[in-house]
C-alpha cells in the first residue's frame, strides 16, 4: 500500500506499529491518550499566555509539546499535539476553546445552509501542520508518530450543541428529526477529518487514531444508522494511507465491534470494559487501553498490579497497545505515568 509514512525502519519495527499491526513484540507498547497537556509542569511553563487553539498553530510549540512527554516517560509512541476542533478552526468555522470547559462555536449549526457554508479542508489551509509534522518525524527519529482527527459525531456534537454536552440532546433532535441536515454536516465533516488526517500521514505520521469521545451516547441501532457509515467512510479512506487505523471512544462498551467493523486495526477500549471482554468484542483485532485513569491517585503498588492484570488480559488479544482508559487527568502527577511506563516494560508481553 502507498505511504508517506516515517521511512526510518526502526519506526516500522517498532513495537508500537508492529502491535498495531498484530505482530509478536519484544514489550509491550505503551503510550498515554492526552500525555502532552496540563499534568506536564514543562507544558504549563510554554503555554503561559498562548491560548489553546494559537499554540496548535505554531509548529515550533507543537513540537515542543509533542515531545514532551516522549522525553519524559520514553513511551512507544507520540502523539501530534492539536485538537479535534483545530481543522473546522483552520476553515474558518467561528470557534475557540475556552480553558476548563472545552471547544466553544459561536453560530452553532442548524440547517442545511449552516452546513454548506462551512468548506472543505484542503492542505492548504493548514500548512503549519505539515510542517509540525515533519519537524517531528525528523525529532522523533525511531519513535513513531500518532496522527488523529475528530470522529464525525464527536464533532458534530460541537458543532450542533455549540459546546461540551452531557445529554448531547440537540445532536440527536437534530440526528433522529432532519436526517437531511444530520447526513450532510456527517458528510461533510467525515470529509473533513479524512483530509487531516492525509495531512498529517503524508507528512510523515506512521498511524492515526480517530476519536469519537461520544459515540458512546447512541445505541448500537443508532450507531449503525446515524454514525457508522461516516466513521467508516474516514477510517477506509486512512485505510488507503497505508498505516494502522486506531478507533476510540468514551462508553462504547456496546459498541466495540461496531467500531472494529468501522474499520479500525486497533479497537480502543474504555476503563468501564473488563479489557477481557474488550478483547473479545474486539473480534479478533488488536486492542488498545485500558486503565482506569484515576488509579495515578491510589497507592503507586496499587496502579501498578492492576496494570498487571490489564497486561495479562491484552494478552488474549492478537495485539496489545497498553494505554490508559480515557485521558490523562490534568492532576496527575507525572511520575506516576513514569513509574507506570517502565513498569509495562518490564512485563514480558506473552508470557506471565
Ligand atoms: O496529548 C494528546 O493526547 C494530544 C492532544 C489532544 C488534545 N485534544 C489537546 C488538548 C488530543 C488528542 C485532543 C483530542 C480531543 N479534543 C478530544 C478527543 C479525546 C478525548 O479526550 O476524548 C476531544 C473530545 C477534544 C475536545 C476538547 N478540547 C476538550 C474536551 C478539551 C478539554 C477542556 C478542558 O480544558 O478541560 C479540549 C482542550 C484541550 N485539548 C486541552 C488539551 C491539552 C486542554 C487545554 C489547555 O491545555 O489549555
């Protein structure tokens, strides 16, 4: 398959990719979903005064910041430092992201004009991503890059809600009520997240993780009616890039093969699933996760066996990417991540 991805062999050996890819690893990979962000005193330092959505456009700060974390713990792998919102933000779409609450539009979408009067996303619109990317890949040297794009209803939520939602109760008047205006921003979001994401591997990312933080939220009839077919659309075309797809969610614990079948290499589990059972919802897929996120606050030989038992249970599955279960927690104490990465080394990944 084509690929643009990091040439550098020992980012296709690594044991992150060749986990991804179900093949035998010498440890098991271990990367955290948010370890760049507020738990990072270094982070902190080089935020002071940049705001979210400005620090995602300045390469040298996404650098900076991408590599923060791979310096600090030696994890498996990086992952780009941006945000779902950043390329509807790079179109031109009127939104921010206000520091402890999250993406904030001011027009939120309702109809079908809303909808066509948001553009397509070409390369050129973010030509700083391009060029974070490839200053990365370069820095990065052995240690493979994560691309990511939004899922189009994690995004959708946004746009339609116009913020952080709970009940995300106006996407889905929206979703069950005007299917017409529901199918076109799906579509044209899916467009969206699927040119990011070529963006970001063409430039040198060698796997991408899509995430739909809130698919969790729809039942699996729903999922399969309201939401699959545009995931599936985003995942098959990154299929076509030639590198891993990792799928993720929030609550998804009905919806695992679901989200297998989207089209993903790696399912992401979730804290809420036994990892035992993930692996077998996962329908013979690698998988990727899951400890509870909150554990970084229990007794360090606490986190530390219960890391045990979700390594034991990754391996049932025929790939293992060991994670946490949703984000880093902005008041985790880093050397907890630390103590947890080299403890996941130390464990060889087949046997007990
Ligand atoms: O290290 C990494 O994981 C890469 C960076 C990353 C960010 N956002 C940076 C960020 C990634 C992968 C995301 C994805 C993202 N953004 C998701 C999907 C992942 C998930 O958590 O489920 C979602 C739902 C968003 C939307 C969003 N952006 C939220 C909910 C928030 C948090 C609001 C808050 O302040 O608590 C953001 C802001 C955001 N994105 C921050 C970071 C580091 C915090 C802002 C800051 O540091 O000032």
């Amino acid at each position: 398959m084509p690929s643009a991805a990091s040439s550098d062999p020992r980012v296709h050996d690594s044991a992150f990719l060749r986990a991804a890819r179900s093949e035998p690893v010498p440890h098991t990979p271990v990367w955290f979903m948010r370890q760049a962000g507020r738990s990072l005193p270094e982070y902190r330092a080089l935020r002071e005064g940049v705001a979210m959505l400005e620090s995602c456009m300045r390469p040298d700060l996404v650098v900076e910041i991408t590599l923060q974390p791979v310096r600090r713990y030696g994890v498996d792998a990086a992952i780009f430092f941006s945000d779902i919102v950043l390329p509807l933000k790079a179109v031109g779409v009127d939104l921010d992201i206000k520091p402890g609450v999250g993406p904030v539009v001011s027009r939120p979408v309702e109809t079908l004009a809303d909808v066509a009067a948001i553009p397509d996303l070409t390369p050129e619109h973010v030509p700083f991503i391009t060029e974070a990317v490839q200053t990365l890949v370069r820095e990065l040297g052995g240690t493979p890059l994560i691309g990511f794009a939004g899922a189009p209803f994690t995004v959708a939520s946004y746009l339609v809600e116009g913020g952080p939602s709970k009940e995300h109760a106006r996407t889905k008047a929206m979703m069950f009520g005007a299917p017409d205006v529901w199918e076109a921003l799906m579509s044209k979001i899916a467009g969206i997240s699927a040119a990011y994401l070529a963006v970001q591997v063409e430039a040198g990312a060698s796997a991408v993780q899509l995430f739909d933080s809130w698919a969790g939220a729809t039942s699996p009839d729903d999922y399969r009616r309201y939401v699959m077919p545009w995931s599936t659309e985003v995942l098959t075309a990154a299929g076509g890039l030639g590198v891993p797809r990792i799928h993720f969610g929030v609550g998804t614990g009905e919806l695992l093969g679901l989200m297998g079948d989207a089209g993903a290499d790696v399912v992401g589990v979730d804290w809420r699933v036994p990892l035992a059972d993930g692996v077998r919802r996962a329908g013979g897929r690698a998988v990727q996760g899951n400890l509870d996120p909150s554990l970084v606050f229990a007794p360090t030989e606490v986190m530390l066996a219960r890391a045990t038992e979700v390594v034991e249970a990754g391996r049932a599955a025929p790939g293992h990417i060991f994670n946490l279960g949703h984000g880093v927690l902005p008041s985790t104490d880093p050397d907890q991540l630390a103590r947890l990465t080299d403890h996941v080394h130390s464990l060889h990944p087949d046997s007990p």
